[in-house]
C-alpha cells in the first residue's frame, strides 16, 4: 500500500483509549522541550507542515499570532478543521514536497515525525528545500525525528537518518544548525511492548502504522488491561528523571528536536 494510502488509513482510525493514554504522557514532555527550546511568542507566523490532526497546531495556537497547518492526508485536515477552536489557526492540504505557501512566509516552520516518512531520498531533499524556502530569513526551522543513533534504520515506511545527515540537508540549502535537543527516554517503554507483544504473540504483518493500530487494538480487547496501563504508569513513572536529562545529554533519546535557522 502506498504511503499516503497507509496514512489515510490512520487518519481515519479514531485512536484508542490506550494509545491516547500514552500520547497524552509522551507529549507533555514534547511540550516542555518546544516551550524551553522554541522561545515562542505573540509576533510569530507558524507553519506546523505534516500536521495530521492539529496536535501541534493547537500547540502553537494560544501562543503566537497565527498558524497554519498542511497535510497530505484530506482525513487528517478534516479531523483538524473539525478539532479548531482556533480563530488565528487554518488548515489546509498539501504536501512537504510542494508547500503551497510564498517565499519567506514564516517565523517558524516545525515539522513533527514527518520527514523519517519521506523514504525517497529525492522527495527527502525537496521537502527540506521548501521547509527552508517558506521561511522567513531570518526565521528558524524547527524538526522533531527520531534520529539513527548506530545502524540505519530503513523500510518502506521509515528512515531513520542521523543528526548529521540532516545538518548536511539542511546545510545545502542555506541553513545553519542553531541546536539539537533530546526529546524523551524511551528505552524502557519499547522494552515494555516488545514484553507485551511476546506475552501475546503479537507478529507484525505490515511493518508499518498499521501494526501499530492492531497491536493496540488486541491490548485494548485483554482482560488484563488495567494491569497493563498499571505497567505502563510505573514506566513512565520510573522514566520522568531520564526523560528531564535527555534535554540535556540528547544521547539518552532516539527522539531530537532539532533547530536551525535561514
């Protein structure tokens, strides 16, 4: 299936209680890391490009002038539109590739877990090019990945590239790295699920979001699901000092916030 078809599918997928449950715990420590990182402020115009369902855009809302958010999924914009109790905030479909705003319209541009999804190398660059094309100079672009730490991470779903590979990327279309910040310490989540998925011989079929969706789905259907959120609470729990170092010692995350300036 092809990519923009995978994330349809998602879009359209109300999440569950379980994954909003951990959505609402891994983003409260993004949410400290963009307010201490970004500097945000009532004069900015932000573009949120490949902003799904408006999570970050409504972010951004209560603190800055305007923002305008683009996806290529029309799900997602719709959801989005829906979702806005914004009146400084618009929605809109398109893609990275082909941003369909003017030379230097924006403060900032930020970009969440959207270009690890852009597998084509030549798409890749394009969509780096408009991000810094959109923004104003000077302006800063902001970008949220998980980043390849050892070995490359690659599928026809994924790349994982390294903080290098994207300072080189952005670098050749006129921008300077400003910092690079750990986003959150994730180690022993993943080590949790990969338990919960040998507990339940969960396989994955697709090697994409869609697994995901379905793994979620089957925890969701457990009789032992409040001991599973129990677990997933001491989790968190015991990870919340890890998570405040990782801002600091960024090797403690495979999540960076990234930040450069036209």
């Amino acid at each position: 299936m092809a990519a923009d078809k995978i994330w349809e599918e998602f879009a359209e997928k109300r999440a569950s209680p379980l994954r909003s449950y951990i959505s609402k715990k891994f983003n409260s420590n993004t949410e400290r890391v963009l307010s201490d990182g970004l500097k945000l402020n009532k004069k900015l115009v932000v573009l949120d490009a490949g902003c799904g369902s408006g999570r970050w855009s409504f972010f951004f809302a209560p603190r800055v002038k305007k923002v305008f958010g683009i996806d290529s999924s029309k799900t997602a914009i719709q959801n989005a539109r829906s979702a806005n109790k914004f009146s400084n905030t618009q929605f809109k479909i398109g893609t990275l590739t082909k941003l369909p705003f003017k030379n230097n319209t924006f403060d900032l541009t930020y970009t969440c877990i959207t270009l690890q999804h852009i597998v084509n190398e030549n798409d890749f660059q394009k969509a780096v090019s408009e991000l810094i094309r959109v923004t104003k100079k000077p302006g800063r672009i902001a970008i949220f990945e998980t980043i390849r730490q050892t070995k490359q991470t690659r599928s026809n779903y994924i790349v994982c590239r390294s903080v290098k590979e994207y300072k080189r990327a952005f670098e050749n279309f006129g921008a300077r790295f400003l910092c690079g910040r750990g986003i959150r310490f994730p180690y022993l989540y993943f080590a949790y699920l990969t338990l919960l998925k040998k507990i339940y011989g969960f396989s994955p079929k697709y090697r994409d979001v869609r697994d995901t969706i379905a793994f979620f789905k089957k925890l969701e259907k457990s009789s032992f699901l409040p001991l599973i959120k129990a677990g997933l609470s001491f989790i968190f729990l015991i990870s919340a000092p890890f998570d405040f170092l990782s801002k600091y010692l960024a090797f403690l995350s495979t999540e960076r916030l990234m930040l450069f300036k036209k």
